[in-house]
C-alpha cells in the first residue's frame, strides 16, 4: 500500500449537502439519518440534476439484480422527499414526470477537494495522477480507439453505417471517466477492409483498440466485435451479435457495457446510466443522426450542408432528440464562421438549434459546447460562452472538440497561454487531429508566437501536406515575421485546395504587405466580380485595407462587419493584422460595440 491524493466530491443545493464517498447528507451543517437505498437514489438524482431519468433506468441501477415493481421505486421517492422536507416547505426538488420517470430541479454546485488516502500498489499501476498549473487531474492510463467497423464482405459496404458505430459506441465510453477515448475524427481514415490493430494502437497512442465488421441485410444486422490490447495484440474480450437493425441500440449497450467492465473492471451505477443513454429511441432517426455526423466530421461546406440534411430528418422523425440539434447548430456555426453565407441569415437558425438541444437536455455535453461556440463566435456574450463550455468540459471531460474551442475562445479574448494549455488537452485527446494542430498554430499566432506558430503549422503538415487550414495559419506567421514570399506561396497553395473567398482576401493582403499594391487591387476586383450571393466577410476585407495603410477605410469595413454581425469579429481585440489600425479614430467604439452584449 502507497499514500496518494483523491478528490472528495460534495454536492450542494439548497440548504443540503451531499458528500457521497461517506454516504453522508447535511442539512445547515446536522447530520440526517437516510436509509441506505433512499440515499443511493438521492446521488443518482443529483448526479442527474436537471435530467430526466427513466423508471426502468433508475430500477435497473439501484435494483441490478432484483426483480422490483414500480412501486417500490414511487415509495422510495416519496420517502426521499420526506427526507428533503418537501411535505413542510414549499421547495420541491423532484419532479414527477407522469408516466416516465422523475427530474431532480434543485441548483446544484458541485465541490471538490483533495485528500490522502490508500492507494493500493495494483490501483496505481492502472491509474496515475499528474499535477498541471497547480490542480491535481486524473490521467486515466487506459485508453482506446474504436475503429470504424468493416463490412463482412466488399459488396454493398455501407462506410456511413461502419463509421457510424464507432462514433456511437465512441460517444457512449466518452462517459467513463477512467478511459480515454480517441474522438472520431481520429479513427476515421482507418476504414480498410483488412488492418493490423497494434500499429495503429500505437499511431493513435492508446493501450486498447476495439475492432469489429458490421453488415446490414434488409431489417437484420450482423456485428462482430474485439476488444485488442495494443501491447501483445491479445484479445480480451470478443461479442457476436445477429439481430433486427431496430435492436441496433441493444447491440451499443452490450459492447460498451462489456469493453468498459473490461477496461475498468467496475462500473458505477451512474457510468452503466451514462453508458446507456441513447437520445432517442427510434433506430431511423439514431441512422440519421450518424449519417448527419459523419458528414459534419467532414469539415467541409459541403460536409456541413449534408450535415443539416441530415440531422432535420433526424429531427423529423423524433422532435426531442437533442444531439440532433446540437449537430445541426454545430453545422449552422460552421457555415456563418467558413462559409459565403451573411451570419445575420444562418446564425439565427444556429441560436434556435442550440437552445433547443439545452432545452431538452442541458445534461449533454455536446448541447452546452454548442451554445458556447454560438455566444462566442456570434452573439459576443464570452461570459456566457465561457460558462457553456466549461460546463461542456464538466460534463465530459474527454470531448476534445469542447476543449479546443474554448481553447480558440481564449485565445481571442487575450489569454493566450490559457488557451496554449486547453488546445494541448485537447491534443492529448486527439492527437492526430489536423484541425486541432492548425488551431494551436494560430494561437501562437494570436499570441505573437510566431516562429512557435510556423513549426507548430509544419508539424501538421507533415501528417497532411493538403491541409489548407495549416497552411493559412502558416502564412500569416510569416506574414507578421516579413516573410512576404512565403506568405504568398502559402496562401497560393491554400487557394488551390479551398474555394473560400476568405483565402483570395488573405492573398490580396499579403501581396499589399509585400508592396505589390497592384497585385492586392486586382484581387479585391475579382473578388467583387463575385456573384452577388457569395457572401465577403467585411472582416477580412477590412485587413487588405489595414495591409495597404489604409487605416481609416479599413475602421469603415470593421463597422460594416459589425452590422453584419461578422463571426470573425471575437478576434478583434487581439488579432495582429489589425495593430496598425488600433489608434485610429472609431476603432476603441468598435471593440465596444462588439462587447455591447456582455454583461460582464
């Protein structure tokens, strides 16, 4: 036996506090005597707080092995109420859902603190803890991909559904907090029929790989799974399933549950509850929502066009299904920040999705990562991003995407070395992500890294020479280092491999830092020879004028921006194209205006 460190967790709503490792509730601070099944559904709830949990999920967890009526479960919430003093107050913490299940209300704040404990020997070899800017974080040592799956044959291969079963079995171990999980947008490429899993444990960093084949004939569907250690290609666990594609959800919730037990041993009662949402029960909108996510991870406009599609038939089909609306407010965002599309026509249609995916379930962190990308990047509220996405990260501490887009968030507002920290853990979630390499490039860019920013865009782009968003943010640190000719090649290239109007905007300022004024002209008029729907970022625009000294003309199309609510806009105060502008008269009321709606 070792002594370590292990956090504490206690909950607080109203006058209450809930310290579940002792099993132990205060009331102003007393003691109450709680009977030990009352108090195991009290954590469950509260856990939950906000959510709606089934009948038959809420038996199953407290009840695992017992055959028990619904009866039982209503007299243990209507002595758990007793124990809250619902009957003498007027404050209700649960709410009864007729017919479905029940919702703890109450506000809860949940608190943490570090103790010493035991730790055994055999414990610390499955899991060891670091100390990062002065906060412990558990670091789980198991880890693993879940490759797309193949088919059984090359004939009639489905790669949305092979995909789409690795994004879900994906998202459902992402609740295990002991494992980490390498995101989609990792696995993706590997979609071969034949693959070797220990080598591409070690190309993706993790000690387990789950591998599978999938077929789907008429209604029915045939899955084989395994669960591979990397280190000695060893099979620790295998499933077989032939089933009815509507039990596809049954199949899910057997090979997570096993995986996980065979990871972690143990599951809570609260990680089988987690590992078990579906977010729908209808196995056609559950396709959908697959489909509408694995053109979403595309990352491109098309990509996100079919991504709506997608995601609204899956709204069609079950209207409470809140990863759909997070998904299509995701792709909304995408197109009003990458697009040719004015914000003011899109961004509504991706502040409605995202309200509505946190209306009907704030517990999900894909609905709070949501909201926080769309109070970032277009309503300028960074308060209320910045609650949105540390509540994301809260929720599910492995969702790489959370953890870079507050990174960018960060980066924006000025907290350059905080984001540098939240973009490495998002790295270390994902670390063959294109995406979040190029991004860590432009925080270094916005922090005035510059040489850090031009290796950090090399290093992508030795896993991707095509990548153009690597070669964007390349540009632009030669850009401010006086490397004009590499800038410009940069830009070239990227225009080769992006249609975007953004990339030409960027060409033409680089050539106007160069001096080559004419050059950067005769792209503007080309530009404006545009078709009249392409929509021109006034954002951008105002940079070739901030390039070619023109300071004031440059202010006119930040104002311009603004009134078209440009989502590039966050970046305003922090951006160095923007520096030799700063002075200039109207400037300081513009970063004003665009703070308008933070209440901080």
């Amino acid at each position: 036996m070792t002594f370590g460190e292990k956090t504490q967790i206690a909950y607080e709503f109203g006058p209450y506090r809930l310290i579940p490792e002792e099993r132990l509730l205060l009331r102003d601070g007393q003691r109450i005597t709680v009977a030990p099944k009352v108090f195991e559904t009290l954590v469950l709830l509260v856990k939950n707080s906000g959510r709606l949990i089934e009948k038959d999920q809420l038996i199953s967890t407290l009840w695992p092995d017992t055959f028990v009526e619904e009866a039982t479960l209503a007299r243990n919430i209507s002595d758990l109420r007793k124990v809250l003093g619902e009957s003498a107050s007027d404050q209700n913490f649960i709410e009864t859902v007729p017919k479905r299940g029940y919702r703890f209300t109450a506000f809860v704040k949940c608190d943490t603190r570090d103790r010493i404990v035991l730790v055994s020997e055999r414990h610390l070899r499955t899991r060891m803890v670091i100390e990062e800017e002065v906060k412990l974080e558990a670091d789980a040592v198991m880890s693993i991909a879940v490759l797309p799956f193949r088919p059984f044959t090359a004939e009639g291969r489905d790669e949305i559904l092979e995909l789409g079963i690795a994004d879900a079995l994906i998202t459902r171990l992402s609740n295990i907090n002991q494992i980490v999980v390498r995101p989609t947008s990792s696995v993706r490429k590997y979609n071969s029929l034949e693959h070797d899993c220990s080598p591409i444990g070690r190309a993706l960093s993790v000690s387990h790989v789950l591998d599978g084949t999938i077929q789907r004939v008429a209604d029915r569907i045939r899955v084989t799974a395994q669960l591979v250690s990397v280190e000695d290609g060893r099979s620790l666990w295998a499933g077989k399933f032939d089933e009815r594609f509507t039990d596809i959800f049954n199949v899910e919730d057997i090979i997570s549950e096993q995986v996980a037990q065979a990871l972690v041993l143990k599951l809570t009662g609260e990680e089988k509850l987690l590992i078990a949402r579906r977010g729908t029960d209808d196995a056609e909108a559950h396709r959908l929502y697959l489909t509408g996510r694995f053109h979403w991870n595309r990352r491109t406009r098309e990509g996100y066009e079919k991504g709506i599609e997608h995601f609204n038939q899956a709204i069609q089909r079950d209207r409470d299904y809140a990863l759909a609306y997070s998904g299509l407010a995701d792709c909304y965002s995408m197109l009003g920040r990458f697009g040719t599309i004015r914000p003011g026509e899109i961004m509504p249609q991706a502040s409605a999705a995202a309200a509505t995916a946190l209306r009907l379930d704030d517990s999900l962190a894909e609905s709070h990562c949501s909201m926080g990308l769309l109070t970032h990047i277009y309503d300028w509220n960074w308060t209320k991003a910045e609650f949105h996405y540390n509540r994301a990260i809260e929720l599910n501490a492995s969702f790489a995407t959370a953890h870079h887009w507050y990174a960018v968030f960060l980066a924006e507002r000025g907290r350059g070395q905080e984001g540098l920290s939240e973009i490495s853990r998002a790295q270390r979630l994902d670390p063959v992500s294109l995406i979040i390499g190029a991004d860590k490039g432009m925080i270094h860019y916005l922090a005035r890294e510059y040489h850090l920013a031009i290796e950090q865009c090399r290093s992508t782009l030795e896993m991707d020479p095509n990548y153009f968003r690597a070669r964007m943010w390349l540009g632009c640190a030669y850009e401010q280092l006086g490397m004009h000719e590499q800038a410009i090649a940069e830009y070239q290239s990227a225009a080769s491999l992006d249609e975007s109007p953004y990339v030409l905007e960027w060409l033409a300022r680089a050539h106007a830092l160069s001096g080559n004024t004419e050059a950067a002209q005769k792209i503007l008029l080309e530009l404006v020879e545009l078709p009249d729907r392409v929509y021109l970022d006034s954002y951008y625009l105002a940079s070739v004028d901030a390039a070619l000294r023109e300071e004031q003309r440059a202010v006119k199309k930040l104002e311009t921006a603004v009134q078209d609510r440009s989502c590039w806009l966050s970046r305003l105060c922090t951006d160095p194209i923007f520096d030799s502008v700063r002075s200039t008269l109207g400037f300081s009321e513009l970063l004003t205006s665009v703070s308008a709606r933070n209440p901080s």
